[in-house]
C-alpha cells in the first residue's frame, strides 16, 4: 500500500521536522544529548527506547514543554525555538490521555478548535467527523468517567487529531491497553495515518509496537540515537549490540575474527569447534578483533542427526528448556562451554512423530548469511 | 481484625461523644426552655428565639458578623489559593520552605498572640478599630486554612491536564480559568467555608481589635453572659451551632468529591 514510500532514502527531499545538535541537560543529567534527527512529512516515525533513554524529552521538545539547553528545532521552515507550546503546529497526545474531566467527550474534542476562535457550527461538524472517525459517536455526551480504558484512547486521539496538526505526537499510546486491544488498535492508527497524510511521531518502549507500525524507527539509548532506519532494517542489521538485543530475541556469540575466505568472514569461538563462517561483507575487520556474532532464535536450525560431513556453523549441545507456544516452540540449548542458544522452530504440522525432548544431544546450525557481525 | 463492635467499644464511644456533644445538647435544649430561669425547666417553648429577633442589639452583632465572615473569607479565598499555587506550583525557588512555614504560621499561633500583634500593628499604623479592622484580622487568621486545602487538592493535580489545554491552543491564563480553576473549584469552596465558619466563632481576635462601632455576635454573647445567663443567648449560641456545623460538613463534603473525582480520573 506504500510500498515506494520512502524519502529518507531522497537526498533532494527536504525534512519537515529537524533537530539539529539538539542538548537537554536537566542539572547534571543531560537526557538528549548532541542529537540530530530527520523527519519527513507522511512519515509514520518511532522513537523506541528503554526507559530514561531520552525520547518522552525530546518529544516534550517537539511539543514545546522543554526547550533544549544547545541545538535548534525545526519545522517546515519555522525555527520552534521560543514559540511556546499554544502556538506550534502540532498537537499530543498524552500517555495519561488527560481528558479533561469536567468536559464530556464532545466538548473535550471542541476544546482546540474553541481556541482557535473556529464558528460554532464549524466546530459541531469537526467535532461530528472526529467522532465518526473514532467510532464514538453514541458516547458523545458521556464524560470522560464513563469510559473504558480504550474508549478514553479513542477519545485523546479525537481530540489531538480534531485541529489537523502538522504533525501528531503520540507518547506511549498504547501503554495502557491490554494485548488484544492494543493490537488492533496499532493498525487502526496505521490507517488512520494513512488515510489522513499526517506525520506521527510515536514514543514507545514497546519493540512490537514500534515494529508493527513505523515507517522509520529511532533507537535511543543515553541520549543518544543509536540506529535510524526502516524496521526490517533495525531487526536484520542491527548496527550494534545493544540494538540486536534490545529489539526482538537475539543469541550472541563472541569471538574474535581469524581471517576473510572467499569474502565471508572466520571467526573463533568457545562455543563451536571449528570457526564460524559469516557472511556480513559490509564489516570493516581485522584478524584477531574481538566481536559479537547476532543470530535471530528464527534463524537457527535445531535437529537431532548430525549434520554432512562439510557443514558449516554447526553447534552442539543438550536441549535444556522447551517452550511450546501453539505457533512456535522455543528450544533452549546448553552448548558444551555452559552457553544457552535459544532457537525457534514453526510449528507447521500439527503432529510431529518423535519430537526433540528435554537432554537430548542435538545440532544446532545457521546459514553463514543468517548472522550479523558487531564489533565490540 | 474484627469489624464488630465489642461493648467496650461502643462505651468508649458514647463517653466519647457525651464529653464532646453533652454541654452542647444541653445548651440547645434550654434554649427551648420556657422558665427565665437558665438552669431550671419550665417546658417547652420557643419564646426566647423570639425575643431573639426582637432584641436589636444582638441583631446588629449578628449582622456585623456574618458581612465580617463572608468578607474575609472571600479575601482569605482569594489570598489563600494564590499562595497554594505559589507553593505547590514554582518549584523550589529560595526561602521555599521558609515561606510555606510562615503561610502556616498562623494556624499554631495562639490567638490571644495574633489578636494583640494585629491590634499592636493597627495601633501603630493609626487604623481606627471597628469593622475593617476585624475583618483584616480575620482574613490573616483564616488565610492559611484556605491554602492547606487548595493545596491538597494540588498535590494531587495532574499537570498534563494543563500541559493538554496549553497544547491545543490555550494560553496560561485561559489554560487557567478553563482547566486547573474548574477541576480544584470544590476544594476553594470548601476553603471558603472553612473560612467562613473560623471567622464567625471567633472571640479572641474579634475581641482585641473589635472598635466602638462593630460589635460581633461572640463578642456579644460573651459580654451578656458576665452580666448575667439569659436564655436569649441559649437562642442565639443554639442557631450559631447550626450555621457552623453546616458549613463544617458542606466543606467536608466538597473536599471529600474533588479528591474522589481527581482519583477516579487518575486511573
């Protein structure tokens, strides 16, 4: 559906959110820290990070409720710094929701159009579409009290969409709903972006979350951005260790580099006995750099014969834990040095004739292109 | 732990409320009370509270009382939810703490101190006692119990409500009379009524800075009674009663519904 979406990868096209060398000290602490960041118009961006990384302030800087200590902002062609949060262009919507109580739900979503000074009868007309647009219509009269969890997100929604802001900020919005909601509610606010062409930022810790709707994601760790890139991007070519681990599972084993044969990198390890062949060409190593080896659990191979004779990566070991989830078994495998790998496996056929049980000797192998190299 | 009540219990609880409420009851019966003779009953009659009405001089004080009250309670409302904004809201600027102990000062004060440094203060400044002399005095009494309850309700305030409003549009000040303002408006009600309740009981600080022209209702009965009990004063200390438990329990009652609605939106 926008499969050619992607102006990041446009030198020409022109950013419509730029921080540049942005720094938010608070005291001593500084929470943002020399960061630059691109974002483009149409754009479906997440800032994904563990707690205290950073993004809930740098999106506070967007709205307007911190300025930064050093670095300017950004949008379109106005520089944000000095505009107080009343006058930018973007609205939010907040991780508590922050309804106002004493307003009903129509009333909650008229409160930015009355700023504006909008008609009385335009505003009952925006505010009738928001609420066609969320599916709230029969509760336009209850008050925020009287809502569920999910209908108060709905309406917090409403609300920050009913002015057309320029962008959309959306800290943690999915937090507070449980799991099958959430789920269908990432991709009705997909849609929604979609069918409205609005830039959304996303603030989230959740990887899933981030995975399933983001054009592009932003991983921050200390203030920093580690990793700007498409989510397929961020989950195959982790650009370091932290990110391989922080989104999605991930077995790391270490070694350190022995040379390059045909292309494809040698790498000593504890945990296998001859070296691992890798095919990660875009690495830049020399003999004898100590490096992390990423490989996804979905990316393994587990089986109890051994391999031909002339297999490569092939690694042994005893089945330690098995943990069956209806679409995939996890397999938790002790190798010889006292390392766990954790390998999945699709459960495709309903019945297996003799599966792989607890204690038993197996052969864990992966595709020398299956795995990525992180220097250490 | 058991919920019932044991007889013990239920003793300690009547002792309790008799050494509480007993002299009160007993002053509200004998208002009823159809013999002059205040500590002897001679049946029921409710000839005293007309006497009441009919006796201009107490009729005055009660006046001058009650336009007291609602004068200084408004000021101390309005002076009271400043300073609880000023505390909770700017943070840790110097002399913080200093500052919030001072607002509470008055609270601890005994009030024989604050009525003789007011009158000391009005002297000095040569504002003639009487009517607004009292009402500055209530209005210092009574401001600090204004700003613990406005700023209870703060404490408790969440402030992305006001960061929402100032997001889609609202400026300070209107983020201010149409967010914040509303949502802790029972807790200022309840406030005043506090207020307002403190000012009209008063006797030790009305009595030090009360001039010729302004005589309150405590101050009155106070003076009736060293001349000698009337049963008139039963009356009028009977219908004081009244006038402050009710705005006791409404000013409960308000505080008890803004913490209920702020914590049944916080979930």
């Amino acid at each position: 559906m926008r499969r050619s979406f992607a102006p990041w990868a446009n030198p020409d096209a022109k950013p419509l959110i730029r921080f540049e060398n942005v720094t938010k000290r608070f005291g001593e602490s500084t929470a943002v820290d020399h960061l630059s960041l691109n974002i483009f118009e149409g754009e479906f961006f997440c800032l994904l990070g563990p707690s205290g990384c950073g993004k809930t302030t740098l999106m506070r800087m967007l709205a307007g409720f911190e300025t930064p200590t050093e670095g300017t902002i950004t949008l379109g062609d106005q520089n944000l710094a000095g505009v107080p949060p009343y006058r930018r262009p973007v609205n939010m919507m907040f991780q508590s929701y922050a309804l106002f109580p004493h307003m009903s739900v129509e009333k909650n979503i008229a409160f930015g159009l009355k700023q504006d000074g909008m008609p009385k009868d335009q505003i009952a007309d925006r505010v009738g579409e928001m609420l066609r647009l969320v599916q709230l219509e029969k509760l336009a009269r209850r008050y925020p009290s009287q809502l569920s969890g999910g209908q108060r997100q709905r309406v917090a929604l409403a609300r920050a969409l009913a002015k057309k802001p320029k962008v959309l900020l959306l800290d943690e919005p999915l937090g507070a709903l449980d799991k099958k909601l959430r789920e269908e509610t990432q991709f009705e606010l997909m849609d929604i972006q979609h069918d409205l062409h609005m830039t959304f930022v996303v603030v989230t810790h959740d990887q899933e979350e981030a995975m399933t709707m983001a054009d592009r994601i932003a991983v921050m760790d200390h203030g920093r951005i580690v990793q700007v890139a498409t989510p397929g991007e961020i989950y195959e070519q982790p650009k370091t260790r932290f990110i391989a681990e922080f989104v999605g599972d991930v077995n790391i084993i270490e070694g350190h580099v022995q040379g390059q044969e045909n292309g494809l990198w040698r790498v000593k390890t504890s945990s296998a006995e001859a070296p691992l062949t890798i095919d990660d060409p875009d690495e830049v190593l020399h003999s004898g750099q100590p490096v992390a080896i990423a490989v996804r659990p979905e990316k393994m191979v587990i089986q109890r014969d051994p391999p031909g004779p002339g297999a490569i990566n092939v690694l042994t070991g005893e089945v330690w834990d098995i943990g069956y989830l209806g679409d995939w078994t996890v397999y938790r495998v002790k190798l010889a040095n006292g390392e766990i790998l954790r390998v999945t496996r699709a459960n495709a056929s309903r019945f297996v004739e003799s599966p792989i049980d607890w204690d038993e000797q197996v052969y864990v192998t992966f595709a020398p292109d299956a795995a990525v190299i992180l220097a250490e | 732990m058991n919920r019932r009540l044991s007889v013990f219990n239920v003793t300690s609880l009547v002792i309790g409320f008799a050494f509480l409420y007993l002299p009160i009851l007993l002053l509200v019966i004998y208002s009823f009370n159809a013999s002059r003779l205040v500590t002897v009953w001679g049946g029921f009659s409710t000839q005293w509270y007309g006497a009441l009405f009919r006796n201009e001089a107490l009729i005055d004080a009660a006046w001058v009382t009650l336009r007291i009250a609602l004068l200084s309670a408004t000021l101390a409302t309005i002076l009271g939810t400043l300073a609880a904004l000023a505390l909770t809201r700017y943070g840790r600027f110097p002399g913080r703490t200093l500052f919030t102990g001072m607002v509470y000062a008055p609270m601890v004060m005994p009030e024989v101190i604050t009525g003789l440094s007011l009158l000391l203060f009005f002297v000095a400044v040569d504002f003639d006692r009487g009517f607004w002399t009292i009402t500055l005095a209530h209005t210092t009494l009574t401001m600090c119990f204004v700003t613990v309850v406005v700023q209870s309700r703060l404490m408790t305030f969440d402030r992305s409500l006001e960061e929402a409003a100032m997001d889609l549009g609202a400026p300070p000040l209107r983020t201010f009379f149409s967010v914040t303002l509303p949502l802790i408006a029972p807790s200022i009600v309840a406030g005043f009524l506090l207020a307002f309740t403190l000012s009209m009981d008063d006797l030790v600080i009305a009595s030090f800075n009360a001039g010729p022209g302004a005589t309150t209702l405590p101050i009155k009965i106070y003076s009736a009674v060293r001349l000698g009990l009337s049963p008139e004063v039963n009356a009028a200390s009977a219908i004081l009663i009244g006038i402050v438990t009710l705005g006791v329990i409404s000013a409960t009652l308000l505080s008890k519904r803004s913490v209920l609605r702020s914590r049944r939106n916080a979930h």
